[in-house]
C-alpha cells in the first residue's frame, strides 16, 4: 500500500513539474514573439496569439482557457497596421475574443468575463454587400478604447469605433456599439447608459 502511494505521489509531482516546465516553455516563445509582454503574465497554451509583433501586454496579464488575440496586417491582398495594447493587471476570462486591423486600447485593471467579443472592423461596409461576407475587404469605421478599472460582463460585444469611460460596469449580454462615458452601468442591445455611478 505504501510503494502504491508513493507512487502515486511521484507520478503526481511529475505531471505537475512537467505542466509548469511546458507552461513556461510556451510563455517563453510567445514573448519573444510579442511587442511586450510585462512581468507576471499568466496565460495557458490554449491562449493564441496572430499578429505578436503588434500586440503590447502589461504586466500581471491573465487569461483563462481558450482566450484569442489577433492583430490583422493583411486580409485579401489588403495591407493594414493594427496595434493592440493591454494594459496592466488585465483578466480575461475563458473564451474571450478579439480581433483588430486599426486600434484596441485597453487599460488598466480591466476584468472581463466568459466569451467577450471586441473588434475594431467588421467584414465590409454598406456597399460591399453584394460579396460573400469572405470576399469582402476588411472595413473599420475606428479604433476601440476601453478606460482604467472597466468590468466587462459575460457575452458582452464592444463594436468598431466605440470608446469607454474608465470605472464603468458592462451588464452581461450587451452589444456596445457607441461611446460611453465614464463610472456608467452599462447594458442592454443597443447597450445605453443605465445608471450613472
């Protein structure tokens, strides 16, 4: 019984050294690839990045499972400069999203929760819409911001061109599609001013 324990505790330890070797090993090629990655960044291998060398993290970043972050320089032949920049202590919860061709701002101590979706461009204007949304040219009608101290709910969508105040609270499920001033509760589809804090 105890060779059996014993062994089950070694097998324990391996699995847990080898996860924390794999974790920093993977760590280690992403911010070689990264325009920064700050100090006590916390993210899983399931985190993926496209476009590394545009995307600027602060320090005490985390992300959970399954986060994905792409910088878009070129799409149907179309060059574009995108730039992502995290602030520092930023938490993104599982299956959160975003995608940039121009800008995305975020700042500092910004919480998000499950599946949150920021873009800064959509597939094609107005006038592209005769095309099959893949055949359509990339369009941004402008940059996102979001300010210092913002929690994001769960499910939460912030569109193209849209800035956020520092210190408001996004209710979950909302679609944030123009600017909102600062220390506001934020919800609904179209998402409006609820409350001012």
């Amino acid at each position: 019984m105890k060779i059996v324990l014993l062994f089950w505790k070694l097998k324990e330890w391996l699995r847990e050294k080898y996860q924390s070797a794999d974790q920093y090993l993977y760590k280690k090629s992403v911010s070689c690839k990264l325009m920064h990655l700050g100090e006590n960044c916390s993210f899983p291998r399931s985190t993926l990045f496209h476009g590394e060398n545009y995307i600027a993290i602060g320090s005490g970043f985390q992300a959970d499972e399954r986060v994905k972050i792409d910088a878009w320089d070129e799409y149907r032949g179309v060059k574009m400069h995108p730039h992502i920049s995290i602030g520092s202590d930023v938490s993104m919860n599982s299956d959160c999203y975003i995608t940039c061709i121009a800008s995305i701002i975020i700042g500092d101590g910004v919480m998000m929760g499950r599946n949150v979706f920021i873009t800064d461009h959509l597939h094609g204007n107005t006038e592209s819409s005769a095309l099959m949304p893949r055949e359509r040219k990339l369009y941004s009608k402008g940059g996102v911001k979001i300010g210092n101290h913002v929690l994001i709910g769960s499910n939460v969508c912030i569109m193209p061109g849209v800035t956020i105040g520092d210190d408001c609270i996004i209710g979950a499920n909302a679609v944030v599609t123009h600017s909102m001033p600062e220390r506001a509760v934020i919800g609904g589809i179209p998402a409006k001013v609820l409350k001012q804090l």
